[in-house]
C-alpha cells in the first residue's frame, strides 16, 4: 500500500470513528434523558379517582390556586391558608360551606376575601373539590392553569390573565355577564363590556382600584368579588386593565 493510500484510508477510519461516537452519544444521552423522565412521567399520568381528578379541573378553572397556590401548598400570601396541611381536619361539610359562603375580612380590602361561590360553582363541582381537597390534592395531568404569554403585549396576557385567574367564570366570555347575583341591586353579576361599567369605571386607575379591592360588602348568597390587591402583581393588573380596555 502506497503512503497516499494509506493516508487515505487512516483519515476514512477516524470519519467513520468520529460518525459511530456521534450516533453512540445521542443514543446514549436520549436513553439516559428517557431514564431521568419516567417518574415524572409515571407520576403525571398515574391512576386517579375520576371525581378527584374533575376536582383538580374545579379547582384551576375558579382560580384556586392563584391563592392557595399549586395543590393547595400555600406561598401565595400569609393570609390564605394552606389547604394541603388542613385537608384532613376539615370536613365535608365544613368545606362546602366555606366554599358556598366564603370566608375572611370581607370589609377589609386589604386582607384577602375567599368569594362567594355558591350561586356559581354547582353543587356537583362543590362535591369535587371537597373529594380533591380530601384526597391531599393529588397532581393530575393537564389539570393546569394556562400559561400566560410573553413579548405580545399587556392586552394578549390580560386575555389570559382573564381565564386563568378566573374573571370568566362570574363576568362572562369578553366580560358579557350572565352570572346571577341573587341581591345585588340588578340581580346579575356587572358586566365588563358595556356604557355603564364605562361610565363608572372612566379610568384605568378606577378599574385597576376595583380589582384591587374587590367587593368588599358582600354577604352570602351576594356573589363577592375577592380582594386581589394581596395577590395579583402590579403587572398583571395593568395586563388585565388593557384586556378590559379592549372590550369597550
């Protein structure tokens, strides 16, 4: 064999030696990304009791978690209780009342204000919470508030911020209303959209107020918007304020 000829061929065997490490390595490193996964993996997709998991839907859909944080673990705010700790103190009963009623310093818009939600959540919504709260609020997959996008604007992320924190459930798609409000002065919850919200709420600053404060005088069976002012950043209620601006 001629020296080109075996210059040829050594450089041909480190190509092919090179090629072979980099087909090894991915292989490798995707099998050992595959091991890592598996518990997350088998966690997420583990059999649940179908009324916990429609419990666990209940309670990202009214925005639970935006205080009493992911599963009910607290961190949200000193105020709001860590349901994981007192899910098994707290019965059945006990728990479906404070969920119909409320519960905290409803004329103090300073402190939080768990809402009324008996004449929004239905009873059988009520009875999955409960069997969540009780089951330890378990991770159930997809059972997650949405993500709320970035780089798009305060209007896009208010959209969001609209769902995710629940405003949807009492003021309506485009914040059209329909939600009853047994005795509140028009029986209905308000809507966002229309000439007398505008009329009342003429600035930013009044909307942004608002939602800080909440309603601050109700009493069950009056539906009572909560405090947000202890729990919703100053970004997110500037997002949310610039949704709103759009449905005027």
């Amino acid at each position: 064999m001629t020296a080109d000829a075996a210059s040829a061929l050594a450089v041909m065997l480190a190509v092919g030696l090179a090629i072979a490490a980099a087909f090894g390595g991915y292989f490798f490193g995707r099998d050992s990304k595959h091991a890592k996964a598996t518990p997350a993996t088998v966690a997420a997709t583990a059999t649940v009791n179908p009324e916990v998991a429609a419990g666990a839907h209940v309670f990202v859909q009214f925005a639970c978690s935006q205080c009493h944080g992911p599963q009910g673990r607290g961190g949200i705010s000193p105020d709001v209780p860590d349901l994981a700790r007192s899910a098994t103190t707290l019965s059945a009963t006990t728990l479906r009342s404070i969920i119909d009623h409320g519960l905290g310093e409803s004329k103090n818009p300073t402190k939080p204000y768990m809402p009324v939600w008996g004449a929004v959540i239905s009873n059988q919504q009520v009875t999955e919470l409960v069997a969540y709260i009780h089951a330890g609020l378990p991770v159930v997959a997809t059972a997650t508030p949405p993500q709320v996008p970035t780089g798009q604007g305060l209007a896009v992320a208010g959209s969001v911020l609209y769902v995710r924190d629940g405003c949807i459930n009492c003021h309506g798609p485009n914040g059209l209303g329909g939600v009853p409000n047994p005795l509140s002065a028009d029986k209905t919850i308000p809507v966002l959209s229309g000439l007398d919200f505008r009329h009342q709420f003429n600035t930013e600053a009044k909307i942004e107020a608002v939602i800080r404060s909440g309603s601050v005088i109700g009493k069950a069976p009056i539906v009572s918007m909560p405090h947000w002012g202890g729990i919703i950043s100053r970004h997110d209620l500037q997002a949310l304020v610039a949704y709103l601006d759009t449905l005027k």
